[in-house]
C-alpha cells in the first residue's frame, strides 16, 4: 500500500493516489483522492484502509476493489479539521488532529 501526490502543472490543482502495490506484479489497484494523503492505515480486519486527506476528508477504501465505501469531512464538534495521525483496533479508529484532538470512531463496514 502506499499514497503518492498526482503531478498538475497547476499548483492550485493537488491530488492524490492510494495504491495497492505488489513487488511482483505492479499496481493491483488505484483509488484517486482530491487532496495529498495525510494520514494512512489498514484496518484491524484486513479487508480495509483508513485514510485522512490534508483537506479535511477521512474515508475508508475496500482493500480488495480499491473502492471508497466511505468519505466525508472530518469535525470535532462540529468545526472541520485534519487527520494527521490514524490508529486501529479492532472495530475502533482512533484520529489524531492538527489542532491537538483525539477522535474516537467506530469502522461501520457492510
């Protein structure tokens, strides 16, 4: 797995990539993400990554397909802020932000 900036003439323009990678087979899958990613994590179950951008979304990609089956905005209560730091166990994320906090969620996967 690893995360990499999408090279844009435009320096206003930033985007990233998610990737799963194998040595021997290359690229398995690409998920493309609106910001460079801040934060990245595999999830206690396996079958799943957690994922904070530095524009304030956190989301959660299907290991296997490569698809975000969750992605929204990051807030304490309330006011958006940034992930920059992901722990897991079990079913709980733990997210630290920019601004000092710690977040405490549960992963909902179907």
């Amino acid at each position: 797995m690893r995360a990499y900036r999408v090279y844009n003439p435009n320096p206003t323009r930033t985007r990233g990539a998610i990737e799963l990678h194998s040595f021997a087979r290359g690229a398995l899958w690409r998920s493309d993400v609106d910001a460079d990613v801040a934060a990245l994590i595999v999830a206690s179950d396996g079958d799943h990554i957690v994922f904070a951008l530095t524009n304030g979304r956190i989301g959660v990609i299907d290991m296997t397909s490569g698809t975000v089956v969750d992605n929204h905005i990051l807030t304490a209560d309330g006011v958006p802020t940034v992930g920059t730091a992901l722990a897991v166990r079990d079913r709980s994320v733990l997210v630290g932000t920019v601004d000092g906090r710690l977040l405490l969620y549960a992963l909902v996967t179907s």
